[in-house]
C-alpha cells in the first residue's frame, strides 16, 4: 500500500489488515482507522477515532503542520477508504 511517489514509503497490507482487525476489536467504539505518517519515527502508525469530527486530529497530508500528517483515512467495519477533502 501507498507504493508510490506520492508517499514516504510503501505500507505492508498484512499490517494494514492486522490494524483494522485491532480497531475492530477495541473495547472503546471506534469508528475510522487514520494511517499517520511520522516525521521523527519515519514510518506509518494506527490511530482509532470514534467519529467523523476527530478525523481532522492531524493536518492531512500535502498540508503544512506537524511532524505527524494523515495519510487516509478507513472505515473500520466497510474498510472503504474515506475521501478526507470531505471531511467535516
């Protein structure tokens, strides 16, 4: 996954999965699953929010901000990639 230019470095699948699966899991109700990239870390990590208003917890990548940026954003239970332009 983000295997490309467009990104900092690519993102194992198996990785991807096992993080929807521990969102999933979570005793706390957890909604979306956000894969930020980390400047200082140099790699991706998982963060769970419980609703669409705390998507925006880190600026979006291709933004100015800190050393943590979005790069997207999952539905934890369709595991469909949410458009972040359109996030509340």
């Amino acid at each position: 996954m983000f295997d490309s230019r467009e990104y900092p470095k690519s993102l194992d699948e198996e990785l991807f999965e096992k993080w929807l699966e521990e969102g999933r899991e979570s005793k706390m109700r957890y909604e979306y699953m956000l894969v930020v990239w980390d400047d200082l870390e140099a790699d991706y990590h998982a963060e769970y929010v419980e609703n669409r208003k705390q998507i925006g917890k880190y600026p979006f990548w291709g933004s100015h901000g800190g050393h943590s940026t979005t790069i997207a954003v999952y539905d934890l239970y369709s595991e469909a990639r949410i458009n972040i332009t359109e996030v509340d």
